[in-house]
C-alpha cells in the first residue's frame, strides 16, 4: 500500500489539472452558448441535443476518437497526451451546465424581465444584474454534476497517454494488485466528493445571498488546486524524464527497471503506463515520452505495415533504420529477449486433441474458443495467422492479459494468444503450439527512446547497461513474480530483484 501511495500526488497532480482544465474549457463554451441558447429555440434544440448526443458516446470511446481527428487535423497539434483528454472531457462537461443554464435562464419569471426592460436596461445590464444572480444556484448546480463527471472520466486518460489516477487502476487490474485499483479509486472519489463539498457550498451561497461564503469557499477550492499541483511545478537542477509502458506486467516491470536507473543518475522520473501499442510509439515520437520498451515486430507489422517475416536481427535493423528516418527515434538495442505472441493451450487438453502446431489447430479451430489480449484481434499479426492458417474459431472474446489466463484455466477459452516471455506458459504447464510456416514475425524486446532523447549522450549512457543484458529466462521469472497469486511482488520490486541480477552479471568482454 506504500508504494501506491507514493505515486498518489504526483497522479494527483495531473488529474487536477486535467479535469479542472476541461471544466473550465467547458464553462468558457457553456455559458455563453446557455445564453445565446436561451434567447433563441432554434440554437437550443441543436446545441442541447449535440451536447446530449456527446453522453450516448461511452468517454473510453469519445477519448479514444480524438486521436485519428488531431492526426487528420495536423498542424504540429499533438494526438496524444493531455489536448486530447482535454477536449473529450471538455465535451462531457458541457451537457449539465448548458441544460442548467437554458433551463435556469428560460425559468425566470416573466416580470422580473419586463421590470427589467421597463427601467431601461439594456440586454448586457438585464443579464448580468438581474437574470445572472436568479439562475446562478442553478447554474451551479450543473457545474457540480460536469465536475464529478469530469473528474471520474478523466481516470479513463491513461489510454491516451495523458497521466491520471487511472494510471494506478489500470495497472491495478493487469497486475491483480487489489492495492492499486482500490489507492486510484479512493483518490479519485475524494478527490471528486471533495471538490463537489466546496461547489455546494459556493451553490448555498450564492442562493442565500452570502457574499462571505462564496468568497471563502472559492478561495479554498484555489488553495486546494495550487496544493494538489505542487508535485508536478518545474523542479530545479533535476531534469524531467517520462517513461512509458503498455498494458501488461513486463510492461510495467520494465518501466521501473528503466526509471530507477534515470532516477539513480539524478533525473526526475515520472510515468505513463497503460498505453496501447500505437498510442505508446506515437507518444514517443512525439516526445510526449521518452523511453520505453517496445517489441520488434509490433513496430514491423502495425507503425511499418510490413506483412513478410524475415530473420529476428533484420527485422531489429529494419526498425532501427525506419524509426530514425522517418521519426527520428533511436532504438538502443535489444534488451536480450524476444517476446512474441504465441497460441497456448493446456497441456492435456492440447495432447487430447493431438495439437502441436497452427496447422493441426486449423483443423479443429470451429470447435473452439479463443482467448485473446484486448487489442490483438485488431492487429495485423492476427491477420497474418489466420490467413496463413484459415483460422476460424467458434467464438473469439478480449480479456485484459491477466484475465486472458485465467479464461484458459477455467474452460472459457481453449486457445489464448499468450506471450512468449510470460512466466505463467511453464508455471501453468501450458503448450505452445509451432508456427511450421512462420506467420509470427520475431519480437525482440527493443529499447527505443525519443528523438530529443537519442542526442542525450548521458541519458542514453546510463540506459546502455540494459542492451542484451536480460534473457528471456529471466525476463519470465520476473514476469511470474508480478503475475502469479501466492507471494505476489509489485512491479517495482520484480524490477529491483531484476537489477540486481543484471549488475551481478558478468561483464560482457
């Protein structure tokens, strides 16, 4: 429980500033599009029920589609990161202030109105001495609902590569560290319940006529923020490095491995995990990140589009010489390990049905059902394979990895897409099935840093120890250390019973 809430201020921090970001970009689009609204039915009915139509789209989805829109949009604006969870949590917010505003603003009594244009107020006047201080309670009271919106949906971040409190739930529920999930949660919820506490009170205020109590709990709510942002003020004299990580357990064990390395040299770590595949190398190119490990061939097939599969060491050279060309990202190495998909079965259940290879599974795949990570249905690999194999399963369903296994175990799948370095293929006694006509190209586990980076002699020195110094042997145990359920250890301390083996070895001659 320590170690998670160690990293609860620095996720904190950024949460803050995400979610109160996107409440007050929302307020800026909100309110003058309530009063606009307002005075014209025509404008209300199109932008309440473009706002409505925002809250039928689940917020993962509305996040996720930013991406391909900054993309196509260009102009230097980043697709990844905080813009994008800025603006789809802006749109979420958006729906509970305007429907406060129109409603509190359409609500008004008559008379007051004509009371107001009788004296000779003009339009601006009536709506900020007369009509503003009558719907403000109401408003206030959307502004609430946007806030605890925003602040629960800003969790959902993480899968865009912007930091959050989801960072510690998602890798709560990979590693099946109940600790995690529960600290992201809590901080979360507080964080949310308290932020609603201080709005009620600026709502109760405003509807009394209590000058001293809106003042006091709005100057609260901005001691409150500037506290919580703290951890994530410049530092100085320690430079800043982001290190990134996709969705699993190695993932995560390697992330710590790298930045307790650049926190030993005298950098400034922080991390963003949970990313997808494509998410994780356009961050990096981007510079959103600055290292990670990524895997050769997931470079090859999904950023290059490459379908053939050559020798291990020239798809490594092929990424290597793409990814500075066209990206200007360096790829150090390899760390020593390949990590490549791999089709799984129990022992005995493969043995029954007398399966060794992709070309037997073929043959009995209609009478099966396969397991698979949440994004490898979508990738080209999987097209490979099933074209080179006309694979045809009964059902196909997506798990997060963790729960990919334990579908295998208990008879929901027969056949998982598991990882080649997993520590769970030989603790669980599971078969690989053989790829006779090479349809998986190789995954080495390759360091790649960003292009600012890869002109950092001192970043990438202290990086170079981990070129070639991990075999996969190890890699698995440190994995099934993460992963398995008696004698559970965090990723952080995998990766330090990681480290010490690697400074203990040998020198290479």
């Amino acid at each position: 429980m320590t170690g998670a809430l160690a990293r609860v201020p620095d996720l904190l921090a950024a949460h803050v500033l995400l979610s109160f970001s996107a409440l007050a970009l929302g307020l800026i689009v909100a309110l003058p599009l309530g009063v606009w609204s307002a005075r014209h039915p025509a404008v209300a009915r199109v932008a309440l029920g473009l706002a409505s139509l925002v809250q039928t789209i689940p917020a993962l989805a509305l996040l996720a589609l930013f991406y391909p829109l900054l993309l196509a949009v260009g102009g230097g604006l980043p697709a990844l990161g905080f813009l994008p969870a800025l603006m789809a949590l802006a749109l979420y917010a958006l729906l509970p202030i305007l429907r406060n505003a129109v409603t509190g603003l359409l609500g008004l009594d008559p008379a007051v109105i004509e009371a107001a244009d009788g004296v000779g107020m003009t339009p601006w006047q009536r709506l900020r001495w007369v009509e503003a201080p009558l719907v403000a309670p109401i408003v206030m009271a959307g502004i609430r609902t946007a806030a605890v919106w925003t602040i629960g949906a800003a969790t959902l971040s993480t899968t865009v590569g912007a930091a959050s409190l989801g960072d510690l739930i998602f890798a709560g529920l990979q590693t099946q560290n109940w600790n995690l999930v529960l600290t992201g949660c809590l901080a979360s919820a507080a964080l949310a319940l308290g932020v609603d506490l201080l709005l009620g009170l600026i709502e109760r205020g405003l509807a009394r006529r209590r000058r001293w109590q809106v003042r006091g709990a709005l100057i609260a709510l901005a001691a409150a923020v500037l506290v919580a942002l703290m951890p994530i003020l410049p530092s100085v004299g320690r430079p800043t490095v982001t290190v990134g990580a996709k969705g699993f357990s190695e993932q995560y064990i390697l992330a710590r491995l790298i930045g307790d390395r650049l926190n030993a040299a005298g950098y400034r770590v922080r991390y963003r995990e949970g990313l997808g595949s494509a998410v994780a190398f356009g961050a990096l190119a981007g510079g959103d990140i600055d290292v990670y490990v990524d895997y050769s061939g997931t470079v090859w097939t999904n950023q290059m589009g490459r379908t053939d599969a050559p020798e291990r060491a020239d798809i490594v050279r092929g990424v290597r010489d793409w990814a500075a060309r066209e990206h200007g990202v360096g790829l150090l190495g390899s760390l020593g390990f390949e990590n490549a998909y791999a089709f799984a079965m129990k022992a005995e259940r493969a043995r029954d049905l007398g399966l060794r290879s992709l070309i037997d599974l073929s043959r009995m795949a209609p009478r099966l059902a396969f397991g698979t990570d949440v994004e490898f249905l979508e990738r080209p690999e999987w097209r490979a394979v099933r074209g080179t194999y006309d694979l045809r399963f009964a059902r196909a369903n997506a798990y997060h990895p963790t729960f990919m296994y334990r579908a295998l175990a208990s008879g929901r799948a027969d056949v998982i897409s598991a990882f080649s370095s997993d520590g769970r293929i030989a603790a669980d006694r599971l078969t690989v099935l053989t790829d006779p006509r090479g349809a998986i190209p190789g995954y080495d586990a390759v360091l790649m840093v960003s292009p600012a980076r890869v002109r950092d002699a001192r970043f990438v020195r202290v990086l170079a120890p981990l070129i070639g110094a991990i075999p996969v042997e190890r890699m698995r145990e440190a994995n099934l250390m993460v992963d398995r359920d008696a004698d559970k250890r965090t990723p952080a301390e995998a990766a330090r019973w990681l480290a010490d083996r690697i400074d203990a070895a040998p020198a290479a001659p």
